[in-house]
C-alpha cells in the first residue's frame, strides 16, 4: 500500500509540473485569442482562435499582429514598417511609391473619410497595419501607426472552431 501511494504521489507531481509549464509559457510567451471581427476574413474569420507569440524581435510588412486598441484585442496585417511611406491612391496601396499587388485581399484599399490623411511616413518604432477584409475594417486608415512596444505579439497559427 505505501509502494502505491508513493507512485501515485509521484505521478500528480509530474501532472502538476507539466501543468505549471503549460500555464507559465501559455501565460509569458504564447497567447490566445478568440477573434471575433469580420476585418480579417478569409483568412481568420470570426469565432477562430489566434494563437500568438509574444516575444517577436520585430515585426516585417504582411505579418499578421495581434494588438490591443481601445481595450479590445485585434489581429491585423502590417502592411508598412518604419521608415516606408505610405499611400492611398484611387488606385489602391501604395508603398514607397510602389502599387501593391497583394493577391490574398479581395477588396480594394480606400481611405476613410474621418481617417488619417495621407501619405504619411511610418515614424521609427511604428507598423502600419491594416485589416485583410478592408471594407469597413478599424486600422491605421482610422488610428495612425502602431507603436511596436504596445502591440502583444505575432501571429504564429489559427485554430478553426466554425462547426466545432
């Protein structure tokens, strides 16, 4: 009887071990969100999880970025760093003079009329983000740059749960 408690002992030790690194890397270096906006559809759609890493050393034009604005959480695309020059033309996004083709967005880029004025350069330490489903999405077209040391991470994968 006491060779059996001790074995038992021992294996809710191991759960317990396994369970506090679950919780400290869930918790310090990923995170998880339940995206619930059309901004980023198709390619995250509303009721998905989002899980993020939140030490990311810098962030590079068409990541995917989780961010908090107005105490909600978001996930958007940047679409500039800082330094690039940004545009919105009748013609669609224009970045350091370039028309951008990007192939994955089905909607064309406009500005907002209550929105930033443009062009704008993206200052240092800033992402300019926007999001995938552009008709009526709130991004930098509304809020301006992104100060990078307030975004929470990069996307690293999205769980389906449509149907689960």
């Amino acid at each position: 009887m006491n060779r059996l408690f001790k074995d038992l002992l021992s294996l809710l030790v191991k759960v317990a071990v396994i369970a506090g690194v679950f919780v400290m890397l869930s918790v310090f270096v990923f995170g998880i969100v339940h995206y619930v906006e059309p901004s980023m559809s198709p390619a995250i759609k509303d009721g998905d999880l989002v899980i993020f890493n939140r030490y990311v050393s810098g962030y590079q034009a068409r990541d995917a970025i989780v961010l908090k604005i107005d105490g909600q959480k978001q996930v958007r695309r940047v679409v500039a760093t800082a330094g690039d020059l940004v545009d919105i033309t009748d013609d669609g996004l224009v970045i350091n003079g370039a028309l951008q083709q990007e192939t994955e967005i089905f909607h064309k880029t406009e500005r907002y009329l209550d929105g930033k004025e443009f062009p704008m350069t993206v200052p240092a330490g800033h992402v300019f983000v926007l999001g995938d489903n552009r008709k009526g999405a709130k991004d930098s077209r509304i809020y301006g740059c992104v100060e990078v040391k307030k975004t929470l991470g990069k996307v690293m994968t999205v769980v389906r749960r449509r149907g689960i």
